[in-house]
C-alpha cells in the first residue's frame, strides 16, 4: 500500500513538474483565426470572477491565440442559442477582420456552435463540441418525460438566477425548450435539420470536413474524480441514469461528433472545462492542456 502511494506521488509530481517543451512554446495555440467559447446549459462568460471556462481563455492566449467568451441564453432552444452566437460571431468578425473563426462549445454550446457551422458554414473553419449533447441526454430525457413541469419550472429557476449572480440581462430563457432541445427526441429532430458531423452509426465517427468546416469532440467518461469537489457526487448520482460511459451528464456515445478525438477522459461534466474552480481529477491530462493541444491541431491545419 505505501509503495503504492509512493509511486501514485511520483507520477502526479512528474505530471505537473515535466512539461513538454512544445506546449510552451510560442505561438504554440496561435491559430489562423480566432477560437470563440460557448458555454453549456445555464452558463455564462463569467460569474464574479469565476469564469465558465476557468482559466481556459488566458492559457490559449497565452501561446498567441486571440479568444473571445460569448454569452448566450443559459436556457433557450438550440436554435435560438444558435441564432445569438450568429449574430456574436458576426460582431466578432467585424471587429477582428477575421474571414471565419474556430468555435468550441461545451454540453449545450455544442449543438449551439453546430447550428452556426450549420446554418453558416462560410464564417467557420472548425466547430468542436466538448461532451456535446449531440444525441440527447438520458437527464433530459427523465426531467421532461416523468415531470415536465417539475422539470421546466426548475430549469427556468435555475436559468434566472444564473441570470442574476452573472449580470447577464436581456436574453430570453426557456426552461422547457432547452430541455425539450436536450432529449433525445429533440436532438434526433435537430440532427435531420443540421447533420453535418453526427455519427450516422450509434457510436461511430462523423465527417470530420464537411461544407468547408472541420469538426471534432471530446469528452470525459468518470462522473466522480475529486473527492474535494462538491459536485462530484451530485455527478456520480446523475451519471446511474446512463447505461454505459458518461461523465455525469452526457453519455460518451452521444459526444461523439466530427473526429472523435478522445471519449473517455477521466474527467466528469465540469472537468472538462476546468471547473469547479480547477478542482479535477490529478491523475488525468489537465482539461486546459487538452484545450491547448485542439488550438494547436487546428494551427496545424492551417485554422
């Protein structure tokens, strides 16, 4: 047993002490054009000093990639969502000058940067959905189907006071439409409309290039990672609602879109964008390092 302790200290204080010379390289997440980051259900650019994506943007700029957090409804349909981050890219792009930009979304924001890849695909060159929600959430599937209202009325709670707490102000929010977005029913209906890199097998790969556009996911397959977040129990509860790999809240089947770059880090839904507060899982690749290493694999494809 103290062998074993040892040599789990040894790893973990080689992981954080050796790092590769490349990942610190200049220019190492310098891409072509700017990454653009959309947050999930109930999300938000910033909540006090907290960010959605906590300490993502500031490590990708810090190897010279330009990154913009957007804000859209924490709760709305996808489509909606959508329709928001089109217009945000549009300003995004004026101010910049930049002919298309690299979107990555995480849960929700998935089918969100995919609706803009959809509906747009001559403003972006790539669209990463990070535990995209891309076939359904057997969470949504339970909340709208054995108590809509219950489910609708806290989904529209939630979403207020995340409005509140984050100073976002004049967005609609539409419990059960996310919700509704967010089954397995509604992401099949959203999938006939815009199926550009959705597996067409149960847990295959999608067209990793498809109308111009790249597309890639990733995600986590361990609902319990650190027994000091708070959350984590809450995602080792939620993830029993699935029969196979998930991280909590999406199974691993249903991320799959475009190149499936990895679909079982050990990581749960919020690990996979560093929260909550930096809190994951020590024996797994940082989530900030695995953002870093998709900014740099789409600077080698020239995006």
């Amino acid at each position: 047993m103290k062998n074993r302790f040892w040599k789990c200290l040894s790893v973990f204080l080689i992981a954080i002490l050796v790092v590769p010379t490349q990942a610190l390289a200049a220019g190492y997440t310098q891409t072509k054009y700017p990454i653009v980051l959309v947050h999930g259900l109930f999300g938000f650019e910033k909540l006090g000093p907290i960010e959605y994506f906590y300490g993502i943007p500031s490590a990708l700029r810090s190897g010279g990639a330009k990154v913009y957090t957007v804000t859209v409804s924490g709760a709305n349909s996808t489509e909606v969502r959508g329709e928001q981050l089109l217009s945000q890219v549009k300003q995004i792009m004026a101010a910049t000058g930049a002919a298309k930009v690299n979107l990555i979304g995480h849960s929700h924001g998935g089918p969100t940067v995919r609706y803009v890849a959809s509906v747009a695909p001559n403003l972006v060159a790539s669209a990463s959905s990070v535990a995209g929600v891309n076939k359904g959430s057997a969470i949504a599937d339970i909340l709208t189907g054995n108590a809509p209202n219950v489910g609708n009325a806290l989904a529209n709670a939630v979403a207020a006071v995340m409005d509140f707490l984050s100073g976002r102000s004049g967005l609609p929010q539409d419990g059960e439409a996310a919700l509704k977005s967010l089954t397995t029913a509604g992401s099949l209906a959203f999938n006939t409309r815009h199926p550009q890199g959705v597996p067409t097998s149960a847990c295959g790969e999608g067209a990793n290039h498809v109308n111009g556009v790249y597309y890639f996911s990733w995600s986590g397959a361990k609902p319990y990672t650190n027994m000091f977040d708070a959350i984590d129990p809450f995602m080792a509860l939620t993830g029993l609602a699935f029969g196979g790999k998930n991280d909590g809240l999406v199974s691993s089947c249903s991320s799959h879109l475009g190149r499936v770059i990895r679909d079982d880090y050990a990581m749960n839904h919020l690990d996979e964008v560093n929260q909550f507060i930096g809190i994951v899982n020590l024996f797994e690749t940082s989530p900030v390092t695995v953002f870093r290493q998709q900014a740099n694999r789409l600077q080698a494809l020239g995006l």
